[in-house]
C-alpha cells in the first residue's frame, strides 16, 4: 500500500500502484475520489471502477452506484444497479433498501417512483437506517406534500438527524420548523446548515430574515443587513431586493436611496419582479436618482405584467395626474379597480395609504367632472 507524506504523493504513488494492477490501490484512489472531493474521476480510474464492480467489489458498488446517482457522467445500467442492491439484501437491508429508495427517488437519477421510493425508505428505516429519514421526508414534501403533517415530516428528518446531519436536512428540518412557529428550533437548524456552508445564499437569507423579525433570536438589523449582504454577494435576487429595501427605508442602516436603487436594479436584473416598484419609484421621486416620469412609468407597465399591486396603485396615480403619460381617467380607475380586487397583497402601510389616497382623488375628478 502507498505510504502517505503529503495528500498529492498519496495520490500520486496510489495511482502508479494501480497502474500495475494493485487493486486495493485503485480501491483507495477511487474511494478518495469519490468521498472526498467533487473532482471528476480519471479515465483510467473510471475503468478500474467498472473492473471492481463487475468482480463483485462490495465498495466499488457503492462508489459506482454514488457516482451514477450524483448524476456523473456516462451511460449507467440501472438495472444492473438495482440488481448490485438486491444482491446485498440479505447481509446488509437497510442499506440495500436505501440504494433501491434513491434509484426509485424521482429528482434523483434512475427510475422514477416516488412510492416505490417511499416504500423501500420506509423499510430501510425499519432495518434501523434512521439516516434515511432524511430521503423520505423529502420525497413526502416534493411528490405528496398535502398527503403528510408537518409534525410527520419533523419526526423523520429528527429522527435522521444524528445519523446524517446534512445541509438538506437542517434546510428541510428549519424551514419545517419555520411552519410550525418554532422559531427557537428553525434558527438552531439554520445556524448548524450556516456551520457546514457557510456561503448558502439560501441560509445567509433564511438567518437574515429571523434576525431582521427577531423571532427566535433578539432581533439585530445590521446583523440581518450582514447575512443578507453574503446572500447578495452570491448574487441571491430576494436578498439583494431586501437589501434595497432596508436602505430605502433606514432599517439597519442610514437611508441611502443610491445603494437602494443598486440593489433594487440588481435584483431585477436576476429575475426578481418586485423591485420594480420600487425603481418605478425611486425613478418617479428622483430618489437616488434624477427623477425620471416616463422612466417610473416603464417600471409600473412591466410590473403590472407581472401582477404587482404596487405597480397598478401607482400607475393609476400617474394617470389620474397625467404623470409621465396622458391624464386618462377611465384607465386610472381601472387601474385603481383592480388593485382594490388585491387589496389582500397590500401589506405596507405606506402602499395602503397611497391606495386610498389615490382612489378618492379619481372619485373626486370624476365627480367633478360629472358636475
């Protein structure tokens, strides 16, 4: 066996012993590969892992069947996958019902079954594999999600919890939780996922919200503006729209329309519609920015493609006013119609006041009009 001095001559001497034929040096090169790193597996290792594989090697199965379910490369027999679990039924169930749960496991590669997927995951918990909690409660919330109760799902991702304490897990377990109203137990799971991946944009953002509400922590707006800034950086659209947010309106930070409108156009840029209410504003008021009507207008128009009810608010405003296009009442209370049908979505006090502002100033031309 290769004698290990530094990782690269590990690798470097167990490669040239599997280069003459050294099977238990082509087995640790190919395990390290596989366990350790995310780095594609040579060519030639590929071969000696088909070699293993196909002499019966119990662990070069495990590391064909982890690298064909990551979604490697190539093309994989998954029946012969199938068969290489089966085979190992009758020594070890429960990872053998594991293997056939995720080949069956329809976001994974392989088949596509989600009760076969559930029902060999159920087993393979039975046989005492409580890691695969994980892998059925995930299959619950993607393919039957109204069919298991939230407390359900709870019990399986803890009861895999200290088996296999993932990031998919703390997600799965904290947003759960989040449900629930346990604020204390979702922060807890997004502090030990943050512990793993640090950079998640997901976490940083789920983290962010918690400390920006205060809910199962004291609530700290500069450390929610900090969380959120590392979802930013990682180009997470909703965070960067967070983040304009709590500049536009001094949460956190002091009020910095400029930074607001960065964010803002950022976040747009990556897909994310509700900033353009925000741009259709800033542009409107010349906040941050030289005030620009026709501008604001465009930014209402393409919100109310998207059905934002700031956007019709706003947009009535303009053509009741003859702001950045020509005064139309009939279109402003039109506008104003269909936002009061999304009166439910008007959840800013601000928003709410300019809806009510705006309607009564139409009624009032249109009255006036009438006289």
């Amino acid at each position: 066996m290769a004698k290990r001095n530094t990782l690269e001559e590990y690798l470097s001497n167990l490669y040239e012993l599997g280069l003459t034929g050294d099977e238990e040096a082509q087995l640790e090169f190919i395990r390290f590969y596989v366990t350790e790193t995310d780095i594609p597996l040579p060519d030639v290792a590929q071969g000696w892992l088909h070699a293993l594989s196909e002499k019966g090697n119990d662990q070069a199965r495990r590391c064909y069947f982890s690298l064909a379910i990551s979604g490697a490369e190539g093309a994989h027999d998954w029946l012969k996958l199938e068969q290489w679990a089966l085979d190992t039924m009758a020594t070890t169930p429960g990872e053998a019902h594991c293997m056939l749960g995720m080949l069956y496991e329809p976001d994974m590669p392989g088949f596509s079954d989600a009760k076969k997927a559930a029902e060999h995951y159920r087993k393979a918990m039975d046989c005492g594999n409580d890691g695969c909690g994980l892998y059925l409660a995930r299959t619950y919330m993607r393919n039957e999600p109204d069919e298991h109760t939230q407390e359900e799902l709870r019990e399986l991702l803890e009861t895999a919890e200290p088996i296999n304490p993932c990031a998919d897990l703390y997600y799965a377990l904290g947003v759960i939780c989040d449900d629930m109203g346990d604020d204390d137990e979702a922060m807890r799971c997004y502090r030990e996922w943050h512990k793993i991946d640090p950079k998640d944009p997901d976490c940083c953002r789920l983290i962010a919200g918690h400390y920006a509400m205060g809910t199962g922590v004291k609530q700290n707006l500069e450390l929610a503006m900090r969380y959120y800034q590392k979802a930013a950086n990682q180009d997470d659209a909703e965070s960067l729209f967070l983040l304009g947010v709590m500049y536009h309106e001094g949460h956190g930070a002091r009020r910095n329309d400029k930074r607001a409108l960065d964010y803002f156009t950022r976040a747009f840029n990556l897909g994310d519609e509700t900033s353009l209410y925000y741009l259709g504003k800033l542009h409107l008021h010349g906040k941050g920015i030289l005030a620009d009507a026709e501008k604001a207008v465009s930014y209402f128009k393409q919100g109310i493609e998207c059905e934002d009810v700031g956007c019709y608010i706003s947009m009535a405003d303009c053509y009741s006013k003859g702001i950045g296009v020509e005064q139309d009442l009939d279109m402003a209370a039109e506008l104003i119609e269909k936002a009061e049908e999304m009166q439910d979505e008007i959840d800013d006090e601000a928003l709410a006041q300019q809806f009510d502002a705006c309607k009564a100033y139409i009624n009032t031309l249109r009255k006036s009009g009438e006289e």
